[in-house]
C-alpha cells in the first residue's frame, strides 16, 4: 500500500487524492462496468418517479440506497484487490458476491448514520458535521473487518479520532459534488426527460465510484495511522492486523541487587 501518512503519524490529505487517482485510473474498466450496472436503472426509475405515485417514488427511493451502499461496498473490494498487488484480480461477478452477503447490513448502517446525521445538521449543523467525520469510514470497516452495524461506526470513530479535522476538506467535497451532482441532473431532466437520464448516467457513473474510492483510501490509510495492517486481497481473508503490543519484561540476573 503506497502509504499516505505524514512524517509526525498523521494522514497526508494530498497523499489521499494522489492515490485515489492512481486507483481510479488502475481499476477504471471494472469500475465503470460496476458503475453501469447498478446506477442505470436507478436513474432511469427516478425519472420514471418524478411522474408517479407514493409507491413507485417508495421504490425508487429504496433501490437508491440500495445501489448506493452495493457500489460502496463493492468499491472497497476493489480498492482491497488493487492494494494486493496493483490491479483488479476478481471479476465483478466475484466482486458483487463478495458484496451480497453483507447488503442488507449496508442498508441498515445507511439508514442509521443517514438518520443520526440529519438530526444533527438540524441540532444546529454542528453535531452533523461531527458526526459526518465520526462515520465517515463506517462502511468500509464493515467490509473489510466484517463488523455489524454500530460496531463499524464505533470503529470509524476510532480510526478518524485525531485526523477530522484533516478530513473535514474530504467530507465537505464529497458532500458539495452530491449536491452539485443533483443540481445539474435536475436541470437536465427538466431540459429533456431523455437528456436527464443521459447526461444523468454519465455524471453518476463518473463521481460516484471516485467519491467511493476517497474514502476507501481514507479508510485503509487511517488504519496504519493508528498503527495496524491491512491485509489486502479482495477475499473473505482480508481484514486488519492489529499493530503487536510489545511489553515490557523483568529478568532476575544470578547476584542482581535491588
């Protein structure tokens, strides 16, 4: 892993949108492939939505977050793989099964961040913000370390604790493209139904999966800010190593005075 961290143990800001680079231009085909899959069809049900009733909103709603977490997810499969040896060795039929079992855990965990973090943007945004730095690497805690869903945001807080100020800049433009990624689609949709899901796609396809691979990158380099090792590989066996705690021993020498 080309590490990311500074000289006096912090993470290396610049050093994060370096390496996201050179993953999203490593991995780009299995990415975009990945991309397409999920996001087309969602897309083309909000446009579908924006003419019909509560339940096909509900639906479209629903499949957002799905295809949303399912496309996190797999990114951190992704970001693991081309850590392990510089390029994408699983296919995306592998990379979605590695995903699957774990989808409905993403659900929830989306629901819950998505849900404490809005009360706190209304508790005067502050609290939002916070807790936005606090969770910002829950989901990938939740694929590599395989934890449940308060677990990995326990271990998110854990792992930016020290750095969230560094990354505040990372979670303010992630939040700034979803809005600008939205302002820019709703335009287009009420140019042209067609041009929406078009240009809706191309924009979707292009930000999101590099959004995701930001904060995979921040996930694995604020592991080894705190000291532990990420075993990469895409698999099942992956997950963390925890740094070995060295203690102190007391030996008795023949004639020792003390």
């Amino acid at each position: 892993m080309n590490s990311t961290v500074t000289p006096d143990g912090h993470l290396d800001i610049g050093g994060v949108f370096s390496r996201t680079g050179d993953i999203y231009k490593q991995a780009f085909g299995t990415v975009w492939v990945v991309a397409l899959i999920l996001l087309v069809p969602m897309v083309i049900l909000n446009a579908i939505a924006a003419d019909s009733g509560w339940f096909i909103n509900l639906i479209a709603t629903v499949y957002q977050i799905v295809a949303s977490v399912w496309l996190a997810g797999t990114i951190v499969k992704i970001v693991e793989d081309v850590e392990a040896d510089g390029v994408v060795d699983a296919s995306v039929g592998e990379l979605f099964g590695l995903v699957t079992p774990r989808l409905f855990a993403l659900f929830l965990l989306s629901i819950v961040v998505g849900v404490l973090v809005a009360i706190g943007f209304v508790l005067f945004i502050i609290p939002g913000i916070i807790l936005t730095l606090m969770w910002m690497v829950s989901t990938p805690a939740m694929m590599v370390e395989g934890k449940g869903v308060f677990d990995s945001m326990s271990r998110s807080s854990e792992l930016t604790k020290g750095n969230r100020w560094r990354i505040l800049g990372v979670g303010a433009l992630i939040v700034v493209a979803y809005l600008v990624l939205a302002v820019i689609i709703g335009l287009l949709a009420a140019i042209s139904p067609i041009l929406g899901i078009i240009g809706g796609i191309a924009l979707l396809v292009a930000v999101y999966p590099y959004l995701s691979i930001i904060v995979s990158v921040l996930y694995f380099n604020l592991v080894e800010v705190k000291g532990g090792q990420v075993v990469t590989g895409g698999g099942p066996t992956a997950g963390i190593e925890e740094a070995p705690v060295v203690e102190e021993v007391e030996v008795d020498l023949p004639g020792d005075q003390r």
